[in-house]
C-alpha cells in the first residue's frame, strides 16, 4: 500500500491533524484494510486470550443462529394456522 503526500494542506483542512502522510481509507480495497485492522489489534492483545474471546464468539453466534432458526420455526407454524 503507497500513501499519498500531503502537499500545501489548509490551515483549516482535517488533514493538518494527521502529519505529512494522509490516505484515503475508501481508497484502500477492503481486504487490505481488514488486514491492516487486525494485525494492529492483534499487536495490542493477549493472543491467548484474543484466542478465547473468538472461540466465545463462535459459540454465541452458533447459539443465536439456532434461536433464529428455531423462532422461524415458530412463526411458520403460526402462518399456517
């Protein structure tokens, strides 16, 4: 990934706030992004207990998968009535 130089920013840019170096995240495809994301997270936690926290959140979305399945269950029981 390449930044762009920052060249004569406005006194009163947003950009003024971020140094010499700025980039325009909607430039940068999602991917890259999500990459750059989650290796900085990754370089701020516990890798075991980032370890623990995902496999908690895989339990939590399988459970709300069942619940969503089983409330859809429900209502078409209730619209063939």
């Amino acid at each position: 990934m390449t930044a762009t130089r920052v060249l004569g920013v406005a006194p009163l840019s947003p950009a003024r706030h971020f140094g010499a170096v700025s980039v325009e995240l909607d430039a940068v495809p999602a991917p890259t992004l999500r990459d750059l994301v989650d290796r900085a997270i990754r370089g701020h936690v516990d890798a075991r207990q980032l370890e623990v926290l995902q496999a908690v959140e895989r339990e939590e979305r399988g459970l709300l998968g069942r619940l969503v399945d089983g409330w859809r269950d429900v209502s078409d029981l209730e619209d063939e009535r």
